[in-house]
C-alpha cells in the first residue's frame, strides 16, 4: 500500500510540474493537469498539504476560498488537509435542511 501511495505522489508531482510548462502554451490546459494532479496528491498525501497550509498562509486561505466553491465531493478532500479542522472529521455532517412551502 505503501508503494502505492509513493507512487501516486510521484506521478501527482510529475503532472503538477508538466502541468506548469505546458500552463504558458496558446492552449493553457496546463491549468486542468495542475488541479487533477492537486487533487491527486491531496488524496493520497494530505499530511505534506497540511503542512504546505500551515507554512504559506496565503496558500490555506486559497484553499479556504476553494472549498466553499467546489462541489462537495472535492471540498471534502480539501477540508481533510486542513490543519484547523483536522480533529473535526470524527464527527458527522450536519443533516440538511429542508425548506417548508407556506
């Protein structure tokens, strides 16, 4: 598993980093290659993120802006980065409300 994890980083960082030369092409879909290999690196190392947050503050308030406007599926992977909030995963979600029509 841990193999696994190692070498998902690696190709994480291989596509952040492909990601940015390719970002000053006339077609910038270097931005796209960055965030999936964001979100890969999130997914398999949010221990190395949390620190990114907690050492560049202008970093975790990015990070902040993003989860409120991503969807939820996506957020939740960020929020598990969260150096402020990382105790808070033990406890379950707020249930939703539903609006009354009157």
């Amino acid at each position: 598993m841990i193999v696994f994890r190692i070498a998902v980083s690696i190709f994480a960082l291989l596509l952040i980093g492909f990601g940015l030369v390719v970002t000053i092409s006339p077609i910038p879909f270097g931005f796209i290659i960055v965030a999936i290999g964001f979100l890969l690196f999130v997914a398999v190392s949010p221990g190395e993120v949390r620190w990114l947050r907690r050492r560049w503050r202008w970093f975790d308030k990015m990070m902040h802006r993003l989860e409120k406007r991503l969807p939820e599926w996506i957020a939740k992977r960020l929020r598990v980065s969260d150096y402020d909030h990382a105790e808070d995963e033990d406890e379950p979600p707020a249930p939703k409300r539903s609006r009354r029509r009157g």
